[in-house]
DNA sequence: GCCAACGTTGGC
DNA sequence: GCCAACGTTGGC
C-alpha cells in the first residue's frame, strides 16, 4: 500500500527568501538548505517526494503562512555546509560524512489571502500545531492533513470576504 | 530592541 | 552524564 501524503509546514523571513522569491524561481523551485537543527534535519530526511508543504513567513508583521508547495526531491546532503561563502557554514559536516540535508521543493501557487499567526491562534481546530505551541521553534515541522485542508479553507473564505 | 524558550557545546 | 554558558529563533 502507498503511503498516505504527508504535510508539512516551513519556516523563512521573508526578507532573506519569501513565497514570492520561490515563485519567480524559473523552475518554481529552490534548494530547502540550511537547516542545521538535529530535529528539523530528521523530519527532512521524512519529506517524500509530492508531499504538500504550507509556505510559512516568520520574523515579519504580522508572521503567516503565504503558499503552498511540494517536495520534488527527497533529502540529499546540503552542499551550503562546506561551501566557505555560504551563509551557514558547518565544518562539521563534509561531502564523505554529511551532517546536514537539504529538499527541493517546488511553489505550487500562493493563498488566495494570507492566513496570519494569529488567526491560527483563534482557530481551535488548529490548537495542537505546533506553530501556535509555547517555545516551538522548529523550522520545519509536520503538520495534519486535517490542519492543512483547515488552513486552505481559512485562506479561502478570507479572499472571499 | 527585548526576552522567553530551548538547542548545543564543553568543562568537569 | 550533568549543567552552566552561550547562541539562536521568532513573537511582540
């Protein structure tokens, strides 16, 4: 049997790489790299190829969640942490023993209305993300069908009224 | 700019 | 293996 489609919710400031930069991509689709956290580097290595990701700008007024996109590649080590003119260098991490992992994923198409932190906070039905959970910081996290389908609905009756 | 939360590092 | 120090995230 196939897996079920997994869903999953990441993390940018926009003003280092925003929903619209991945969207002017010529391929739509960027390197995921990085992610030099233990626990978002393990759920990375979980993505699957199609798997449906919620597009999500932090460190802006007000945070939301901007698009969706998808997984096209599954992890494979991210090359940034051995590259001297990256921004986030690990020496730790060598092409023989990587450390760090990276996706690809490519935009799908931007919320009809962006669904913002706090709307996800007044959502009951979204209480148990982890995004609206006390000292949860992780940049990439898993997240239910049933929370992903709640916030396309919130985005779409919002471009509604 | 502040600061709570919490992951990571390193001394012991 | 403990834990203090330190760095980072990210909302406010």
């Amino acid at each position: 049997m196939k897996d079920a489609m997994k869903h999953w919710l990441v993390k940018s400031e926009p003003d280092v790489y925003s929903f619209d930069d991945l969207m002017k991509d010529s391929k739509r689709t960027t390197k995921w790299h990085g992610v030099r956290n233990f626990q978002a580097r393990n759920l990375l290595r979980e993505m699957k190829k199609g798997d449906a990701v919620l597009f999500y700008h932090s460190s802006c007024e007000p945070p939301h969640a901007a698009g969706i996109a998808r997984v096209v590649r599954e992890a494979y080590p991210d090359d940034s942490a051995w590259d001297p003119k990256s921004d986030y260098p690990d020496a730790a991490s060598t092409p023989e023993n990587p450390r760090w992992y990276m996706v690809d994923v490519q935009g799908e198409k931007a919320l009809p209305a962006p669904v913002t932190l706090a709307e996800i906070r007044d959502n009951p039905k979204l209480a148990a993300m982890k995004l609206v959970q006390k000292g949860q910081r992780l940049s990439v996290q898993p997240v239910t069908a049933a929370e992903y389908a709640e916030v396309l609905r919130m985005a779409e009756k919002k471009a509604k009224s």
